[in-house]
C-alpha cells in the first residue's frame, strides 16, 4: 500500500519524461550515470596518481571531471533526499523492510548483494557504452 505523503510514480515518472525531452531537446543529450561513475572513479584516483590517470587510454577518452551527467546523479541523490524529506518518508535504515522480511536483517548479506548487482549493472552499463 503506497503512502499518503508519498510521491505519485505515475506523477514523478511523467516529469522524469518530461525532463529526459527537454534534455534531449535543449542539449542533444540522453540521461545516463554510469559514465559519471567511471569519472568519479578518475576524480578519485588522480587524488593519488595523477600521472597514471593522464596515461590511461579511457581516461583521455573520457576526461575525469565534472561535467552535465556528473551534475545530473548528483541532483538525483539530492532531489531523492529532498522528495524524502519532504513527503515525510525519510528514514535511516541499513536494511529495507522487504530485503528483512525476505532475507533476514543483516547488513552484510544485504551489502555484499547490492555491491555485487551493482558491480554487475555497471559491467553491463560499460560494455553497453552507456
């Protein structure tokens, strides 16, 4: 059963919509993340090895910098947080119910498992050049 301060899907898939047209026609560009990922990972990195970061093929390709999809999962994780907060949903929780109720509440099994689906996803995500 959906909550009653909770956002709409049908109302935030529609503006998603909205958002990925205006994107496309405005700036010529599609949505994606994993690439801002990867440049965070360069970011990161040429914290400590700088010279290595400039040297590596992917990374002249794809410079490790800020750019519009880097700016665009940032404003995911904070328009998530602010839409949280303000229909009065937010909560600090290690383990989500459904994962607890089907797979008990431990939060290494349940961490171990996203890293894992994660690591998959961006697999794919990369070699789909997305």
């Amino acid at each position: 059963m959906q909550d009653e301060k909770a956002w709409s899907p049908y109302l935030a898939g529609a503006l998603s919509g909205i958002v990925l047209v205006l994107s496309v026609w405005i700036a010529g560009q599609f949505f994606g993340a994993s690439t801002s990922f990867v440049r965070m990972a360069g970011m990161i990195e040429s914290l400590f090895t700088p010279e290595r970061v400039a040297q590596m093929d992917y990374y002249i390709r794809v410079a490790p910098r800020v750019e519009w999809q880097w700016m665009f999962v940032v404003g995911i994780m904070l328009g998530s947080f602010i839409a949280a907060i303000t229909s009065g949903t937010f909560k600090k929780q290690w383990v989500p119910d459904m994962w607890q109720e089907k797979f008990g509440a431990t939060p290494v099994k349940r961490a171990v498992t996203a890293f894992f689906g994660g690591a998959v996803l961006m697999f794919g995500a990369r070699m789909a050049d997305g």
